[in-house]
C-alpha cells in the first residue's frame, strides 16, 4: 500500500521538476537569443552618429565648416577689420538689418530679430524682387549655401554673431588664409573679394557685376586699397 502510494506520488512530482527545468531552460534560451537584439540596438544607436541627420558631429552632413570665424585678437581682429570694410560697402547704416533698398516688401521685422526658417518664408512669400539681407548681403543662394556649411538650422537667429560666421565662410572661400600666409596677393585677394560682394569695386572703379540686377561699386577702388593696407601694412 504504502509502494503504491510512494508510486502516485512520486510521478506527478517527476513532472513537476521536469516542467520546471524545461521552462528555465526555456528562460535561458530567451535570454541568449535576446542579446544580439540588444547589441544590435546599441549598433545601430551608434551608426546614426555618421547619418545625414546626426546633428553637428564629425562626419555627419550638417558638421561645421572648418573656417575661422571672427575673434578678437591677431589675426581674428584682421578679419573682423575687414568685414567692416565690407559693410561699408554692402549694408551702410543699416548694418545687420540691412535689406536691399529695391525689395518692395520688406522683412516683417529687423533682420536680426528673425531666424533663418522665417528669413526663407519671406523670401518665398515675395518672389520677384531683390532679397539681399544682412550686413553682408546675403542672396538667397549664398545664404542656404554657406548657412548649411555653418550647420545652421531654421531654428538659429539671424543675429549679427551669425552673419559674421557666414561672412567669414565666403572670406576663406576668397583666399584669406592664402593671403594671410603670403601665397595670395593683396590685389588678388581684393579681386576675389570683389567677385564676391558686388559693393566692392575691381580697380577701374566699377563693381564686378556692374550693371547686373542694378549693381553698382558704392566705394572707390583708393579707398578699397586704402582700408585693405591699414588692416594689412605689409600685405
């Protein structure tokens, strides 16, 4: 009797057990598939660091130019020079908040006051007049242009620091460090600048798009010469 009862007893714990390891087995086979899921999330969280939309980080579309922005010593004080004479030329008085006398409808409010995302709506609300915006002039063109090499979003204040670092995107791409390190010349270096920014002029006085779209040099080529050698004495 007692044989029999041990009997009974002893099957149904036997299943007991052998449904307890088969789930932990099952557990740890759970667990082991799991992992590669998990390290392939910590991959793939990774490789976003080199997409198109990974922020500022090196590799990604949107990193920063390499190009010196104004500073306030040495040769960043030079630059800063220059990009006065500049807006001598291009903006006047009116400095960051300039916007092209011919536009017939005019920023909603001050330049430097709007971001770059609302800047391109009202570019794109009044077609077929001039947009030129900021201290240095910015075309529409050049503005997307040299604002996506700075990795400037929508987002980002048209603010008078900003024009400077987009402004000192077109100065490298005119040859200031050539010109700086001696390979360029100062009259060369003024040609490129000139090609640039139509405010500047070529030295028989004229601008380098005269007549285009109503552009004009507004300084004479002396005093052109003239601010580029007090900035650079030995250039």
């Amino acid at each position: 009797m007692a044989n029999r009862l041990y009997g009974a007893l002893f099957l149904p714990l036997t299943l007991i057990f052998l449904i307890a390891g088969l789930a932990k087995a099952d557990v740890a086979l759970l667990v082991t598939r799991a992992a590669p899921l998990i390290e392939g999330g910590l991959g793939a969280t990774t490789a976003i660091n080199g997409s198109l939309f990974a922020g500022t980080q090196d590799g990604s579309f949107f990193a920063p130019y390499p190009v010196r922005a104004p500073a306030q010593t040495g040769a960043g004080q030079s630059t800063a020079r220059l990009l006065t004479l500049i807006s001598r030329a291009e903006a006047g008085q009116a400095g960051y908040d300039a916007v092209q006398h011919g536009a017939r409808i005019s920023t909603p409010r001050p330049p430097t006051q709007m971001t770059l995302g609302e800047i391109f709506a009202w570019i794109t609300a009044t077609p077929g007049q001039p947009h030129a915006i900021g201290r240095y002039q910015f075309i529409p063109d050049t503005l997307r242009r040299v604002a996506r090499i700075r990795g400037y979003g929508p987002e980002v204040r048209f603010t008078a620091e900003v024009q400077d670092s987009l402004a000192a995107v077109l100065l490298d791409e005119a040859g200031l460090q050539a010109f700086e390190g001696g390979a360029l010349g100062r009259r060369d270096f003024m040609h490129n600048l000139a090609r640039i920014w139509a405010g500047l002029p070529l030295p028989n006085g004229r601008s380098y798009y005269q007549g285009y779209a109503g552009n004009r040099a507004t300084m004479s080529w002396a005093e052109f010469s003239g601010g580029m050698e007090a900035i650079w004495p030995t250039g």
